[in-house]
C-alpha cells in the first residue's frame, strides 16, 4: 500500500534571511535568522514595533532589498537564486500596497492601473479590459478617469490594490496598508482585501503595528522584535499557547491591579470552550466567590475565542485544585499572580 503524503505547500517561504545596513564597524542588523512559511491562500500578519525590520522583510520577499543570507522562495521560485531577467518575471507573481498609495499623480486611476502591464507589454486593448475589470473588483468602476487628487485616501488605496492586482498575481504584500486611513476607511479596505482574497485566492502577507488589524483579518501572525521572529503561527493556536506575546496583545486585558490576598488568573477559552458555564460551575464546585477582573471576547479566525481574568480567594497554593480542575476541561490556565 502506498501513503500519498502532502508535504504542506507554502506559497512564501523565507529560510535564514540575514540582512545588514550599512558598513562592518557600523551595521544594523535588520533581520536576524528570518525563517517564514506562508501558506497558498493565507493572510499572513506580520507585528512589531517601530524598527523591528518589517518593512525591510516585506522589501527582501520581493528582492527590493537582496537578503545578505538566507532564500525566499515565492510561487515555488527562489528569488534569491535568479538571474535578473527572471527575477523581473517572478516580481510580477508578487503585488505590493503602500501606506502612502504611491499612485503618479499625473495619471488617471486607470492610468495609473494599467501602467505595470504597459512597463510588460500589454496592449491597449487588453490593458483596458483588465483595468475596468479590476476597478470594478475595487469598487471604483465610476472613477477610471479621475486623478488621485480627486480621490479619499480610501479611493486612493483601492486604486494602489487595482494596480498590484494588474498583473494578476499570486501574492499580495501590504506595507502598513491601512495605517495612514480612519478607523471605518480601514475596515472597509481589510474587507476589500479579505474578498481579494477569498474570491482570487490571492495570498496576503501583511505588515501593521495594529493588533486590530491582524485581528480582524489574518490567520496566521508573526511579531518580530529586532529583525528577530519571537514568536509564529496560526492565531487559533497561538491563543491556546501559554505565554504568548501575541496572545496577550490579541486579547488585552491591561496592567493587573496587585490586590492582597487573592490569586489572579486568565483563563484563555477557544473553539468549543468558548461557550461553558466555567465561572459559575467554578464557584459551585469549589465553593469559591469569584471575582471577574476582565473579560475580551473575540471572532479570531471565524472562531470564537476569548479571555477572562479571574480573582479567586487565597493563595495560589489554596487554588491549587480548582486550577487543575480548569486545566483538566482543556482552558489554558495562567496564574498571574
Ligand atoms: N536603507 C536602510 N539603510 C540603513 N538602515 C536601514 C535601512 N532600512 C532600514 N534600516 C534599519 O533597519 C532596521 C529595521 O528597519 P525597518 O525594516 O524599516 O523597520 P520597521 O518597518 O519594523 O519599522 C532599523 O534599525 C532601520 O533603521
Ligand atoms: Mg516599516
């Protein structure tokens, strides 16, 4: 009998990227060991802080910036390992979205559209089917004549999304997309860029310093902290994973309060856990009145998922049971204090 094993199909793959700025004496290294999958069809979030090397990891999986180590293979190519003609051919499987648009204001939106595939080739008469087609995808079929100037920054960044998707590509890389737009023009433009990619099957790699964003739209997240990846992996298991950063920052629930006496805890429901009677059957079980300190619930991934944070009395010792009890009906248990 024969096994027909998969052997898990990425569609960005970054193994050991290294990159360095500036001279020997004097360098910074903006990425450190980068090691990256993204799955065919993703939305793939990357976080982190001012300078943690997001933008420079966005640069290198396109070859804007060359890694000094490491590969990224994209679409089943190593872009590290190709000779420049081909390198040019496999940056059009690769679209990118700017936080400033970087649309020429001199051109119309369908100019502006359509200037990838006129750089390509592409004659007019298929240029303009594919523009209106795009910009109607985009919701700006109204607007091909217009110039930016005339445009929402919101309209502006749908004609920055129009323009990636012009050469019909696999990957979409978004450098802090929605950071220069108003809380509803950001929601509006994650929602166009989950229907890109569900309706195109267009795998997304996207940068953001906001937690909001990854999570109302990624699956999979990875926070980087001096070009180093600290922590990586699909957000409905990094929720259930003891310690998380990006966990915690998911599901915020602020400074704890050191009170006297008590043991604080949070508990992390997901999935299937995410509807129990815990608190009450905690109380009634262990006789214990319970405090609730905080509470976030989210849709994470299309699942329900959340954190409550707990104020039992006694000590963490005295607690000792009804932890173990929680533990054992599968909660992630974390005691705070
Ligand atoms: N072209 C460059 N020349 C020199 N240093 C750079 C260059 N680009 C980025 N850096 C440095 O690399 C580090 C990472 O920068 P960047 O990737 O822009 O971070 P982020 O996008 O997370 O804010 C920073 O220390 C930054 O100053
Ligand atoms: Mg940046």
């Amino acid at each position: 009998m024969t096994f027909h094993h998969d052997p898990g199909k990425t569609m960005i793959q970054l193994q050991h990227v290294t990159k360095f700025f500036g001279r020997a004496d004097n360098s910074v290294r903006a990425l450190d060991n980068v090691s990256l999958d993204v799955a065919p069809g993703e939305i793939f979030g990357v976080v982190g802080q001012s300078g943690a090397g997001k933008s420079t990891l966005i640069r290198t999986i396109n070859m804007l910036e060359r890694p000094d180590s490491g590969s990224i293979v994209v679409a089943d190519r190593d872009l590290t390992a190709l000779p420049v003609g081909q390198l040019r051919e496999a940056r059009r499987s690769i679209g990118m979205i700017f936080q400033h648009f970087n649309l020429l204001s001199s051109r119309t939106v369908r100019g502006n559209v359509e200037l990838g595939l006129e750089i390509a080739g592409v004659g007019s008469k298929e240029r303009s089917k594919r523009s209106s087609e795009i910009l109607d995808l985009v919701g700006l079929g109204d607007k091909s004549g217009s110039y930016p100037s005339q445009l929402s920054g919101g309209q502006k960044q749908r004609v920055g999304i129009a323009r990636a998707l012009a050469s019909k590509p696999s990957v979409l890389l978004s450098d802090e997309a929605t950071s220069a737009l108003d809380p509803e023009t950001t929601r509006s433009i994650l929602q166009l860029v989950k229907t890109i990619n569900a309706e195109l099957g267009l795998t997304v790699l996207l940068i953001t310093h906001e937690m909001e964003v990854v999570k109302s739209i990624c699956n999979s997240a990875t926070l980087l902290e001096n070009g180093r990846v600290v922590e990586t992996g699909k957000l409905v298991d990094l929720i259930s994973t003891t310690g998380s950063r990006l966990a915690r920052d998911l599901f915020p629930l602020g400074p704890v309060e050191p009170r006297s006496g008590g043991t604080v805890i949070d508990i992390t429901f997901s999935g299937g856990t995410a509807d129990r009677p815990v608190i009450s059957q905690l109380s009634r079980t262990h006789g214990l009145d319970v405090s609730i300190l905080g509470a976030v619930i989210e849709t994470i991934d299309g699942n329900q998922a959340g954190r409550t944070r707990l104020e039992l009395p006694g000590s963490p010792g005295e607690n000792d049971a009804a932890i173990a009890d929680l533990r054992s009906q599968n909660l992630l248990v974390e005691v705070v204090t």
